[in-house]
C-alpha cells in the first residue's frame, strides 16, 4: 500500500512540476517528510523517495537553468566549488579501495545532499504566492507529524514505522526500540513518523526556526503559539538535548533581536519564574532540565539518567575518528566513508556524534576547514541579503540552530538537503522583504499575507 502512495505521491509531483516547478517544493517536502527513505525503486541503480522527489524537481528546472538568468549566481558558484572539491578528493582518496560503482552511489548522494536542490531552485524566482503555498503545506504536515508523534508517547508504540520495517525487511526497528528508552523523566523516545527520534529532532529545529519569524504575522496568535509550543513539546519527547539546545538559541536570538529594550525586564522575569516554578517540578524533570542546559557536564548526565553523547564518550569518538584517518590525515577516506565503512574504522561505531568528527573521517583536516567555510560562506551570503533586525534574526536563528544541532549530533539522512530548501525560502523570503523596504514595484504587502 505504501509503495502506492509513494508511485501515486510522485507522479503528482511530476504532473504539478512541470506546470510549475515552484508549486512542487512542498509536495517534494511532503515526500521526503512523511516517506521513508528506505522506499526504493530499482531504475538500474536504487532510488529512494528522497532521490526521486529531488530529481523531480531538479528535471523540471533543468531547462529553465539553461536559457535563463539566474538570481543568485554567488550560490550557485560556492555549491559548485564545494561539490567539486569533494568529488576530486573522495575520487582520489578511494582510489583502489572501494568500486567505480560504489564512488559514483556516494557521488549521487553527494549532490542530493548537499546543494542540487538548492543550486536549481537559484532559478525559481519564489514570490509571496508561492512561498504562502509552501507555509501552507508545511503547516499542514507539521501538525500531522507533531500529533503523531504526541500518539506514538502516548500509546508507546509506532505503528507506521513498525508497518514500513516489516515491508521493507528491515532488520531493526529502530523507532519502536526507542521508545522502550528511559531517558531522564521520559518513559520512551519519540520519532513521529521518522525512523529516529534525532531526525525528528533535526526537524523540529528547523520547522521551529523557520516558523518563529514566518508564521508571526501570519497565524492567529492562539494558533501560532500554540504551534510552536507543541513543537517545543515534541523536542522534548525526542530525548535529544541536541534539538531542545538549538531551540533555545533560537528563542533567545528573537529576544535580542526584537527586545532589546526589553531584554533586562524580561531576563528577570523569567528568571524569577523559571526559579519559582522549577522547585515545584519532580525531581526527574529538574535532573533532565539540568542535563539539557549543562549537556557538557557528564555527572549531571549520569545522575538524569541520560546515558550516550557523554563528555568521555565524544573524546573516545574523536580519538577513534583520528586513527582512521592516519594514513591521509588532510583529506580523510573520501565522501560518506564514515557510514559506508564504519566496520572498517578502529573500533565498530554506531555512527558519530558530530559533523566534526564524521567530516574529520570522510574529509580530513582540510575537507573539515573546506565544510565549515561552505557552511558559513551560505550564511554570509544569506546575511548579506538582510536589510531589517527581523530578517537578521531569522537568518541566525536558521543558520545558528542548525549548525549548533549537526555539531552536536552530526547530519542525519537528508536533512542537510532540507536545511537548504527553509534556506532558499527564507533567502527569496527577505529578497522580497528588501523589494518592500526599499520600495520595489508589485511586491504584497509581508505583514498582511496570511498563511
């Protein structure tokens, strides 16, 4: 059944692509969030859902990039460099031990990943009307995966990832496994309809960061709170200080950002109430609280009952991702080697815990350097575009979070392609803001729109 509504949910997107590619962003954002990606066709090599959905609307653009005029050349040209040099490097690097047909499969994930979306949709000329579509789809679908996900803590159990394991023969079910964990005060970890609670972190953090500043005018304000309280409340279900971390600095970007005047007012207010009320919590909920806010603090980690991303544990990672690296210190063992050919790595891992060390081992020292300056090249750029105090904070609380989050926990499967569309948007997001602040001709009016 599942594989149907996957057939049937891309040929729709192929049908809406090619009328008008804009309009299939959220459909592609719909696949790749509610789909799972261990949905695969075999067209010759094995496609997911998160592969089809991008190639769809990568196709639907392709003529447009080629007769006309792009509007964000500087991003084209830094997603072009950093692709390249990836691909020149893991080329050289796995040269001799892994297959021609193994490197061109980590090359397809390379430019799915990390800026073939991103680099087409330069030409997409986003405006008011297609970004309210886009809100409009992504509300909907969050409230579907943050109500889920509120059932799946409820009746301790997920049935839609139980279903998908056993079509798909999976060996492990990984998001029911999780919600047998204690963690801290919580009686299990959730992941919605993800098939790991820190996809569905990562997630949140971006839907968060990129709905405090979009959907403030443009929900009613019971709705809008009510909406990012819940995703807040779903962070915490996650059990991953990894998300409820980012989510903060979030909040307190917005702070600074639009109260100024008020920060000391408000500092105090909270921090009042926080005391008041945190001496009433169970003594489980103040352990959790205390682990989240001095996560690098293994003690009060152990004593919350939160085991896993330990101060030890991080420092073992990192010695373990050094060795593996040190025959080829400055440019590593080549794209996606880290997930490919962890049993090869020192000791087995279950996967890394930073984009640091997963980056140290694919990339080296100067891949690591050459991913860090691509990260923040795009925020520069991003940045740049911003002519008010609103539209800065929202660059930096997308940009900020979601780098704090990967840096925390690493990138989990697709997520930095996801990262990149609230990216796009947000950039024709401000482009447009800047029209309208600047007096630009035919341009709605931002602070009437609705959703």
């Amino acid at each position: 059944m599942i594989y149907y509504i996957l057939f049937l949910s891309l040929l729709i997107e192929v049908g809406v692509a090619f009328i008008n590619p804009k309009n299939a962003i959220g459909i592609c954002l719909v696949i790749i969030f509610l789909l799972p990606y261990n949905l695969k066709f075999n067209l010759g090599i094995n496609l997911n859902s998160f592969n089809l959905a991008v190639i769809i609307i990568i196709a639907s653009l392709f003529k447009t990039a080629l007769t006309q005029r792009c509007e964000y050349p500087m991003i084209t040209k830094v997603i072009l460099l950093y692709v390249t040099y990836v691909i020149i490097t893991s080329f050289f690097c796995a040269l001799g031990t892994i297959t021609m047909g193994e490197y061109l499969q980590n090359m397809v994930l390379l430019l799915m990943e990390y800026g073939l979306l991103a680099y087409f949709m330069c030409w997409m000329k986003l405006n008011v009307k297609d970004i309210r579509r886009f809100n409009t789809i992504l509300f909907l679908v969050s409230v579907i995966i943050i109500v889920y996900g509120f059932l799946n803590y409820a009746m301790k159990f997920n049935p839609y990832r139980a279903y998908i394991s056993l079509i798909t023969d999976a060996e492990l079910d990984m998001s029911n496994d999780f919600m047998e964990e204690q963690r801290g005060f919580l009686d299990g970890r959730v992941s919605s309809v993800f098939s790991h609670p820190l996809q569905l972190g990562q997630w949140v953090v971006l839907v968060f960061a990129y709905s405090v500043y979009e959907f403030k005018e443009r929900l009613h304000p019971i709705l809008y709170y009510t909406f990012l309280i819940s995703l807040f409340f779903i962070a915490l279900l996650t059990g991953s200080r990894s998300s409820l971390f980012p989510l903060l600095i979030t909040i307190i970007i917005y702070v600074i950002h639009h109260k100024p005047g008020k920060i000391a007012r408000y500092a105090i207010g909270i921090s009042l109430l926080m005391a008041l009320s945190f001496s009433f919590l169970p003594s489980k909920v103040q352990s959790y609280f205390e682990a989240t806010v001095f996560f690098w603090d293994d003690k009060v980690s152990s004593d919350a009952n939160i085991t896993g991303s330990s101060k030890e544990g991080r420092v073992g990672q990192f010695e373990l991702a050094w060795a593996s690296i040190d025959d080829n210190l400055l440019f590593g063992e080549g794209f996606n080697y880290n997930v490919k050919h962890r049993e090869d790595l020192p000791e087995k891992l279950a996967g890394f815990e930073s984009i640091f060390l997963s980056h140290l081992v694919d990339g080296g020292l100067i891949g690591l350097f050459i991913f860090i300056i691509f990260y923040f090249k795009l925020y520069k750029i991003l940045k740049y575009r911003c002519h008010n105090r609103s539209d800065k904070a929202r660059v930096d609380s997308l940009c900020l979070s979601f780098f704090i989050c990967i840096s925390l926990t690493g990138i989990t499967y697709s997520f930095f392609c996801i990262y990149l569309v609230f990216y796009m948007i947000t950039l024709y997001r401000v482009t447009i803001n800047d029209k309208r602040i600047l007096g630009g001709k035919n341009v709605t009016c931002v602070a009437s729109e609705k959703l």
